[in-house]
C-alpha cells in the first residue's frame, strides 16, 4: 500500500471517504498486480494549521497513463459525519439534486487514455472549485500501477434552491424585492433566477438563465431579460471562453440593454438622481500564441461599441450627465503566469483558496473615426497588471495597477480616465491570526458625474455614509486584524471576526468644497456558508468616525456580501 504524508486540502476524507475501508478498496475493472492502494490519513480540513497547502500526492505519476477516472459526487449534507446525519440534513439532501458526472467530466482537462500531466490535473480543480454549485472540489490517486493510474474526482454540492429578499426605506419612499434562484437545475450546473423589483418610480420582472458549460460543452451562455415599466432590459452573451491557460482559442459575442437608476450622493445627502442606459456590444476571437509550462501569452481582437444615455426623473435635482458613444476596432494582449498556490484562511473561512502567484498583464487598445458612426476620432484604452508575491509560509503581498479610459480628438465633454494602483500585504501570526494591510489611490479626468471617485461604507471607510466625499482623486488606507475561528454553526456557517482602522479621503472637485481627511475604527463579524451562497462573505460591520463628525452619529452599520474577508 502507498502512503503519502499528510496533504492538507486533499486529507478531507473525514468529509469525502474515497471508501470506507482503505485496506479494502472497490476491485478495478482490470486486474494489475503491479497496482497498489492510494492511501490518505484523514483529518478534517479545519485541523490543518498551514496557511499555504502543499502536496505530495502526484509525485511518481507524471508520465502514467490515466487507466480510469471515477466521479464520487457528494451530495450538500454529510451522512457519514454525526453533526450533520440528522432528520433534517438528510431530507434536504433528498430534495437536493446532485451535480452529474457528465457534468464535471466535461469540465476535466484530462481523459482516459491520456498521459498523467500534474498541471492539467491541478487546474482542473481550480476550474471545479471556481464554480458556485460545488462547495469543494479535489482531485486524488486512487490505485497506482507501474505504468497505469486510476483517478478519482470527488466534489460536494452546495445548496442551490434559495429565495431572496430585499427591503429598504427612505424618505423618498420603499424598495422592494423577490426572486428565487436554483443555482444548480436538475444537477447540470444551469443557473436559474426570476425576481421582481418595486420602488416609486419603477417596477420589474426579470429572467436570468446561464451556464458556463451548456450541453457538456466548453460554451459559456446567459440570457437575461427583465420586463420593466419602462420598457425592458437584456442581456445575451455566448462565448467559448479561455477556459483553461492551454486553452488555444476563444470567441464570443456579448450584447447588453440595461437601464439602472443611479443616485448621486455627497455629504449623506442625495444630490442628483437620474436614469443611466448602458448599452454596450462585442464580438471577439483570440488565439493563445505561447503556451509554455511557466506561463500563457495571448492576442486578442475584437469590436465593441458602447452607448451611454440618461434621463431626467421626476425631480430634477441637476442636470443630467451627456450621452456617449464610442464604437471601436481594438487589440488585446494577455500574459498570465502559471503559477498557483493553494491557501486557507486568506479571504475566505476555512475553505481552500487558489491564489495566482506572480504576474499578470493585460492591455487593449481600440481606436476608430467617424465611418464607426462616432461623433470624432476616439482612442479607447483598458488595462491591468498584478503581481502576487508568496513569501515564506507568513507573507503574501499584492500589488496592481489598473487603467480604463477613452480620449476623444474634439469632445473633451466625452472623455474620462481613472488610473488606479493598490497594494496589499497579509501576514499570518498563526492559522487563525492574521494581520492585513491595504492601501488604495486612484485619479480620474474630466469624470462624468457617475463616475465620481467617493470613499464612506463599502468603499473603504466604514464609519461614514455611502459615498460620503466625492472627488476625482481619492486613497484609503486600511489595517486590520482578523481572526478565522473554527466555529462551525449548526454544520452550515462559518464565522470570523475583524477589527479596523481606516483612514481616507476624496477630494480635488471645486463643486464639492474641502474634503478634510476622514478616519475610522470599528469591529465587525465574518459569516461564510459552507452549503450555500459558497465564497460570498457576509460583512456586519460598526465604526465610528473620528474626524469630521459633525452631523453624524456615533455609530455606523454596515451590512453587505463581498468575496473577500
């Protein structure tokens, strides 16, 4: 029998048994007398006190031929674990259809026949663990042979029927909402909501239907639909995407109509108000030019074009923002660093984490005249760099920088630009301790006024209103200390605690006078589901101001869900 140390992510089998009885493994179809057992001691994966997973469990293999791939999907709730082998659990469980086989099969990069390629075996799962129907999602040995290996892919599903509703009033009036959502229909992994909306001015029904793999292919589809009071909003987009690094091609087309009603807020008054219909087109065809082990460069070239309109509401606070138009010819450069590594307790609760270690560049240029129907010549420019550094087993830093604007020859009215750059840094005092620090600066140009740079609640500084200051520059710098508990409750949420300080401002707007540097500190609750809703983290946030506090209070609630701690 082969024995593998312990491997982290991949010793869960307290949660997914590979079988019963490792002495006494399932016989194969084809009997080897080379072929051993894989063994795996098991642990849970909250015992693991690594920050950084690492593996051992593919050493020896590459090269073997992959002779068989077995699919062991687990359903939401655990029969074999005595906190969630209870009446209700496994009722839900068989109301719960599971993901199928075919399904996951056809996501693999690998199949029967192939030689055993440790990359394309690694990222497989990250595509797996990328998908919101699954909660986990690992790739093991099962038996190995002189020459031969057999598989096993084990993934659990998470909860995938939910409703939802939303409720929030103001002195303009109320807002209201439901939808329900099946996030896994009939075990295919197609993605299923109808909702309605209601406010003062506006009512909808909406449809939103998407897969990113219809019919077992490598095509990603969305529909969307929604019937307003207004007229209607859509959404089509089908593509056969980048959907791994050797992937060597893509092309889709994405169209979109959807109108929002945007509000302007400063000083915790609301300022303007108006309708924004974003229109905007694209069809494109790349190609991966240089797919090495160590990294993937890509071209792409497309067309888009991009239609911005706005419309007065009943209330006329301020004039409304200028229509745009821009419709473009571009070019696209990738280049994407294969490098990963597999972390817990980074941004997420007690869940593995794929992290892409070292750089990552994209940029793309567009440029067209008036035969594109634009009103002057228009050069479009968007693009991003990051480089993630791992160092040692207690250090992570991050650090990015990010363009999108567009330069008109004649219309400055119709131009804008933010540039942006940000930066990071984790430390990991022990596996549930961390320190985090992270700072952010961004400058725009001849901004629309949705475009605004504005710092208060979920842009950073906590104890102050949504969108408290408005600029065309602002920073926030932030450090936190968190810690990732092992509190498991009732086998469905995970919970984490935080406590901050902010510091910040936007300003550089003659309209909106001085803006004093503002600050915080607060605490807050992380709670992450491990059934349903999987990698959103639930922020409930209190702070208070310490600077400019005139006409605030106290205290500072902030509830949202974001993807990161």
């Amino acid at each position: 029998m082969i024995k593998t140390p312990y491997v982290g992510l991949f010793s869960m089998l307290a949660l997914f048994p590979v079988w019963a009885n490792a002495d006494e493994p399932p016989v194969a179809a084809e009997d080897d007398p080379t072929c051993e057992n894989f063994y795996i001691s098991g642990k849970k994966f909250s015992d693991i006190k690594n920050t950084r997973i690492t593996s051992t469990r593919f050493d020896g293999l590459e090269g073997k031929t992959v002779r068989h791939i077995e699919y062991n999907t687990k359903s939401v709730f655990d029969p074999d674990d005595p906190d969630e082998n209870n009446g209700l659990y496994m009722f839900l469980n068989k109301l719960h259809v599971n993901t199928r086989p075919s399904v996951i099969r056809t996501q693999l990069l690998f199949r029967e026949g192939d030689k055993f390629n440790q990359q394309k075996v690694e990222e497989s799962e990250r595509i797996l663990r990328t998908r919101p129907y699954l909660s986990n999602a690992y790739i093991l040995p099962k038996k190995i042979c002189a020459d031969q290996v057999d598989i096993v892919v084990i993934t659990q599903d998470s909860w995938a029927l939910e409703p939802q509703v939303s409720v929030s009033k103001e002195s303009q009036g109320t807002e209201s909402g439901f939808a329900i959502s099946d996030g896994n229909i009939m075990g295919t992994g197609t993605e299923f909501t109808i909702g309605y909306e209601q406010n003062n001015d506006r009512n909808l029904i909406s449809y939103d239907i998407s897969n990113p793999h219809i019919f077992n292919s490598q095509i990603s589809t969305r529909v969307y639909y929604a019937d307003t009071s207004d007229g209607r909003d859509t959404i089509v987009k089908v593509e056969h995407p980048f959907y791994s690094l050797e992937t060597p091609w893509a092309t889709g087309f994405y169209t979109q109509d959807v109108t929002q009603e945007l509000r302007i807020r400063h000083q915790d008054e609301e300022i303007n108000r108006f309708r924004h219909q974003s229109m905007f087109n694209e069809v494109y065809i790349g190609m991966a030019t240089d797919v090495q082990d160590t990294h993937t460069q890509r071209w792409i070239v497309g067309i888009s074009n991009e239609e911005d309109n706005f419309f007065e509401m009943n209330e006329i606070l301020q004039p409304v923002p200028q229509a745009r138009k821009t419709a473009y010819p571009w070019i696209e450069y990738q280049y994407l660093e294969n490098r990963f590594g597999v972390f817990k307790n980074l941004n997420q609760i007690q869940r593995a984490e794929d992290v892409a270690i070292g750089q990552n560049f994209s940029l793309r240029l567009g440029y067209a005249g008036t035969g594109f129907d634009n009103p002057d010549d228009v050069t479009r420019f968007i693009g991003k760099y990051t480089n993630i550094i791992g160092l040692g087993e207690e250090h992570i830093m991050e650090a990015g920088v990010n363009i999108d604007g567009r330069h008109h020859s004649k219309l400055e009215q119709a131009n804008s630009t933010v540039l942006g750059v940000n930066f990071s840094y984790n430390y990991f005092a022990d596996e549930k301790n961390r320190w985090y620090m992270g700072f952010q600066y961004e400058v725009g140009q001849d901004l629309a006024q949705y475009e605004e740079l504005t710092v208060g609640d979920i842009t950073g500084l906590r104890g102050y209103p949504s969108d408290y200051q408005r600029g065309d520059e602002r920073y926030v710098f932030t450090v936190e200390r968190r810690y990732f508990s092992d509190i498991h409750i009732f086998n469905i949420l995970r919970v984490g605690a935080v406590a901050f300080f902010d510091v910040g401002k936007a300003w550089g707007l003659e309209q909106y006078g001085e803006s004093p540097t503002l600050a915080d500190v607060g605490f807050g609750l992380r709670l992450s589901s491990t059934k349903v809703r999987i990698g959103n983290v639930v922020h409930i946030d209190v702070a208070t101001p310490l600077t400019a506090r005139e006409g605030l209070g106290e205290y500072q609630l902030t509830i949202g869900a974001q993807k990161k701690f």
